[in-house]
C-alpha cells in the first residue's frame, strides 16, 4: 500500500487555517516523518485524512474547507497535550504524563 504524510503548519492568531506545508508519498513521507521526528513534532496518524490531504491540498495553500472539522479536532487535541505538558504537578506529587 501506499503511504501518505502531509505536513501541516497553524499558528493561531497568524494563519487564517492549517497551511500545507509539505506532503509525500511512500519515499517521500517517510522522509516528512522522520524530518519531524528530529524537530520534535507532533505526528497523528490518521489514513483516511492523510490520503484525502494530499489528493487535495496544494503546497503553500490552505487546506480545503470540507477537512476543516477533522483537523481542527486533532489541532485541539495537540494543543490540550501541550497545556497539559506545560503545567507542573503539585509539589512532591509523583504525577507524570509521557504523551
């Protein structure tokens, strides 16, 4: 099978939506992937998203509005891991969170 990555920018406040910034096939996505491991970015794997993204977003471009809900969903969800990443446990507690 074929595999997809699709690598996507948002900052809030400055992009109007998620930017594609970079998008592979086989090869090619597992270079995105490993790219971003080495620079500490979040990956989510999602398939079906992934496939759709890059049949459909163009380098540079917003993504399309019908994956607006979808990504905006997992941009939640990264951005409530790094509220919780940034809040310290309360003294001598032994609370860790290992994402």
């Amino acid at each position: 099978p074929t595999h997809y990555a699709v690598a996507l920018r948002y900052v809030q406040g400055e992009d109007m939506a998620p930017v594609c910034v970079a998008k592979g096939a086989d090869l090619m996505a597992a270079q995105i992937r490993r790219i971003a491991r080495e620079h500490d970015v979040p990956i989510i794997e999602n398939r079906p998203l992934a496939r759709a993204l890059y049949e459909t977003v163009e380098l540079d471009r917003t993504i399309p509005l019908e994956h607006w809900q979808a990504v905006a969903e997992i941009i939640g969800f990264l951005m409530d891991l790094k509220a919780r990443r940034r809040r310290k446990p309360p003294a001598g507690s032994s609370f860790r969170f290992d994402p």
